[in-house]
C-alpha cells in the first residue's frame, strides 16, 4: 500500500525501532508512547483490520499474539502485567488501516481506557 506508513516502515522507508523482525511480522517502539514500554506488532502483509482479515490471515494474527507474549517476556513485562490492544475503525481509534497490536507496560493501566 502506497501512503501507508506501517508499509514504509516494514520496507524500511520510514525508520523505527525495532525490537522484534521475522519474515510475517514487525515489532517495534511507538513514537507517540502512551506507556514506559509501548511497541506496536505488525503483519508484514497488509491487511486493514481485524474486521477484514480472511480466514487465512488469522494464522499470522495468532503468530502476532504469541511474539507479542514472548516479547513482553523478554522485557520483563510478565512479573507486573501489560496490555495488549487492537483498535478497530475509526470509532474504535484505529488511525492506521494496517492490523496492528499495542503492547504497552511499565505502569498501571485503567480500566475502561477511555
């Protein structure tokens, strides 16, 4: 997708941080962090949203949640707890139609988030 920025970065146009990279999947550190620890997983194949995703995406989806578990292992984020979220559209908060997954640490999080 052309004037999609997760696509440029996955295409290394646009620079990130990246803390975790396979041949489907993406992890790497928000700009905007809404948490000490704040990384954003995505799938390297463009799909707009948990809403589009066809049956065959969702082995990928499953890949997605597993590397976002074992990151938040890695760093640490297990002992106290983490969220992981997924905005859906744009009532939902999804601002980038490309699937992606917050993990976000580090502080005590609220309930409902707002």
């Amino acid at each position: 997708m052309d004037n999609c920025i997760f696509c440029k970065i996955i295409n290394k146009e646009i620079p990130a941080k990246i803390e975790y990279e396979d041949d489907e999947i993406l992890g790497f550190y928000d700009i905007s962090p809404q948490a000490p620890v704040h990384l954003v997983f995505i799938p390297k194949k463009h799909i707009e949203s948990i809403a589009t995703a066809t049956e065959e995406d969702f082995q990928i989806i499953g890949r997605l949640l597993f590397q976002i578990a074992n990151t938040a292992k890695k760093l640490g984020l297990d002992q106290s707890g983490y969220r992981i979220v997924n905005n859906m559209g744009k009532d939902g908060g999804q601002t980038v139609f490309h699937l992606h997954f917050h993990l976000l640490g580090k502080r005590s999080l609220l309930w409902p988030p707002g």
